[in-house]
C-alpha cells in the first residue's frame, strides 16, 4: 500500500475540503455552489452569535463573499434543504439520493419522528398541505396561535412541527429563506423552477448505498472505513472487509498513514492528489477560523485522529459544563488545528470580542504563527462587519497581549 505521513493525509483532507491554501481571486456566486458541490453537503445552524454556521463554512474556503449567494441559489432551486448529517443543502445532482422513500433515510432520527407525526396527525398534515396548495407558501410565522385555519384550530407549535413533518417526507420543500426562516412551498412547486438535467431521481436502493459511500470518500479526501457512515448519517458503521469491493474495482485506493492503527481509503478520483502528498506537493498554506459545524471538525474521533485535536460543540452543554465557551471557533494554521476562539459578533457597536483564545499545548505562537492568526481574525471581523476586535483573555495568557499588539497594527 501507498504510505503517507499523518501531515500528508491532513493536506489531502484539508485539499479536498478546499481549505489547503487561501483562496484565489475573489469569490462569485458560482464558487459557492462549487464549494457545496465539492462537500456534498453544508450543515445548516441557527445559532449566530458569530454568523449562522452555512455562512461561515463557506467563508472559510471562500473569504470574502456575499451571503445572499447562498440564499439566491437556494431560491434558483440549483441546491436544496434535506436531513442528511443533520439539516443540511446539498447541489440538485444529489435530489435524487436524498429525496428517494428509501429504508436507509426512514433510519435517520428526523425521517422517525417525522413519520410518527404523520402517522399521529395525519389529518392535519393533510389540512396544511391542502392549505399551502390553495394559498401558497408559507412560513411557520405566518400562521397566528389560535387563529382558525383549514381543517380546525392551529397552534403555532404544533404546526412547525407538521410542516417540517411534510418537508422531511418530501411532501413540502423549502422553496426559499427570509431573514433565515424557512419558506415552505409543495414539492412539485419547486421543482417545477429546478433545473433537473442530470438528475435522475429514480435510483435504487443499492445505488443510494453505493454512491454515498463513495461520495462520502470523495468528500472527505482521506478517511477510515468507521468514520464513513457519519457523512451521510447512513446507520451502519463499514469495516474494512465491506471496502475490499471498492478497492478491488479500483474505486477506492488503501492506503497506510503512519500513526493509524486503521487504512485510509482515498476514491480514485483523487488518484492525483494523493500523487502530489506521497512527493510532499500539497503544501498547507491557509489559516482561517472554522464554525463549530465544519466537515472538518463536527466528527470528534476523525478531528481527534486526524489532527490531534479534541473537540465538543459546547453550545448544547449547560454553561456550568462548558470548558471553553458558547460558540467556540476551531483555528485552522497551516495543515494544523492549533486552537479555538469563543467568540462574539456585536454588529450594533461594530466590535468582534473575542472572550478566550485557547492555544493547544504544544503550539509555540511563533512570529508566523501570530502574524497569521491575526490576519485571520481580522478578516473574519472585517467580514462580518465589527472590524474593531477586542481580545479579552488568553491561554497562554501572554498570548493575548501579543495579539492584541498585532491587531492594533493591522489596523
């Protein structure tokens, strides 16, 4: 088998992710779907005490860019909303894996609940559907508490939650955002603007397994067979024997990374770029600030294997748990995961405040290094539009001081 060092399996990781080396040129909206097109999927958060995790997924990779791009391709119906990982887009070319009534989605908790709403309100459902097709589309807001609609009393819980039961059953899709709430119209509405050449929503069961299996390998760069199903939440964790099919046709390449007690599996399309990291020709290049919600990161033992780095969303942990704050950013250094910001956007006063910066430790915050992580804060602040950045505390604590000192200079 191929061999790599573990840096090199990282810089086809981070290659394949588009997050290598800084991007180049400015960005178009055409970026942004080939970004989700090369990820498959981009994870969908509400939580924006920073910027919404879509949004800062793409900055990432893309730097400076307009979020409404994101929005616009949303309502061209050229990417669409589904359950995968979790609430994700994902480009047109993949509607039809994602939107297929097949038993490997009906496993995913969000299909489960949803087809026990059905099952236990189904007349309502029906009612709310029948409503839209006369009406039009709808956000949850629209709909009052206690107001009478079609088919008796609507509470405005209750009917979020028959709407996202027909969206998740493919009844209903989302047919655009407003203000980042959800515009819910009928499927056949909104396909009937898609533009579908290519995309063959009539696949078998066996063509679902195969090609997000496959797409999940492609996706990631370099992975471990047990890390597979988390891409595409398939419920089945593979063992390397259920890839010896793959390697043996050529589809995927076995290859050895020192420091994994497992093989790495690379799909034969990156056949090239495993090329250039076995002669040292992917050089990490990038330094940026990831979301929570990142491919790179929202795996714990594949962000832990790959870059020695430990991370839990703490967003979801009572604050009295959490260890290193509310919304706490990854810092991506050069092929490296090197630490963690918890940071706040306040876009009234204009200020980006960082409350704690977290240093792995064995970082040594080397001129380079310092240089570049304030370059990368200072993009994303000027981005979000708080290009004043307050540093408040650090670990190591002389660290702050330094940062401080070379933000003041930047600006």
């Amino acid at each position: 088998m191929t061999t790599l060092s573990l840096q090199q399996a990282r810089n086809l990781h981070l290659a394949t992710q588009g997050l290598l080396v800084p991007p180049r040129g400015r960005a178009k909206r055409a970026s942004v779907l080939a970004a989700i097109e090369r990820m498959r999927l981009l994870q969908i958060d509400t939580i924006h005490v920073v910027a919404r995790s879509p949004y800062l997924v793409l900055f990432s990779r893309l730097g400076d860019y307009e979020t409404r791009w994101l929005d616009e391709l949303l309502a061209r119906v050229e990417i669409f909303e589904c359950w995968a990982h979790e609430a994700c887009f994902a480009p047109m070319r993949d509607f039809g894996l994602h939107r297929h009534p097949s038993p490997l989605r009906a496993g995913h908790w969000a299909h489960k609940s949803a087809a026990r709403m059905q099952h236990e309100h189904r007349a309502e459902v029906e009612a709310l559907i029948e409503h839209i097709r006369a009406n039009g589309s709808v956000k949850s807001s629209d709909f009052e508490r206690q107001i009478k609609g079609v088919g008796g009393w609507w509470n405005r819980s209750n009917e979020k939650r028959w709407l996202e039961a027909g969206f998740v059953l493919g009844r209903l899709m989302i047919a655009r955002r407003e203000n980042f709430q959800r515009v819910y119209d009928l499927a056949e509405r909104v396909l009937a603007k898609a533009k579908l050449a290519g995309v063959d929503a009539r696949v078998s069961e066996a063509d679902i397994r195969r090609e997000f299996l496959l797409g999940a390998v492609r996706a990631l760069g370099i992975t471990q067979a047990r890390w597979i199903d988390d891409y595409f939440r398939l419920n089945k964790k593979f063992k390397d024997a259920a890839l010896d099919p793959y390697v043996e046709s050529g589809e995927l390449i076995r290859v050895d990374v020192r420091g994994w007690e497992n093989p790495g599996y690379v799909h034969r399309d990156h056949a090239p770029l495993l090329a250039r990291a076995v002669r040292g020709g992917l050089r990490a290049k990038h330094t940026t600030l990831l979301s929570p919600f990142d491919p790179v990161v929202w795996h714990r033992e594949r962000a832990s294997a790959m870059f020695g780095f430990d991370y839990t969303i703490e967003c979801y942990v009572p604050g009295h748990k959490r260890r290193y704050g509310y919304f706490v950013l990854p810092i991506l250094h050069r092929g490296r995961l090197i630490g963690r910001l918890d940071a706040k956007a306040h876009r009234a006063s204009g200020e980006f405040e960082i409350k704690a910066i977290f240093l792995e430790p064995d970082v040594e915050p080397d001129e380079s290094l310092l240089t570049d992580v304030a370059t990368a804060i200072q993009r994303a602040a000027d981005w979000h539009g708080t290009p004043k950045v307050i540093v408040r505390r650090s670990e190591p604590k002389a660290f702050a001081a330094t940062l401080r000192a070379v933000l003041k200079e930047k600006r």
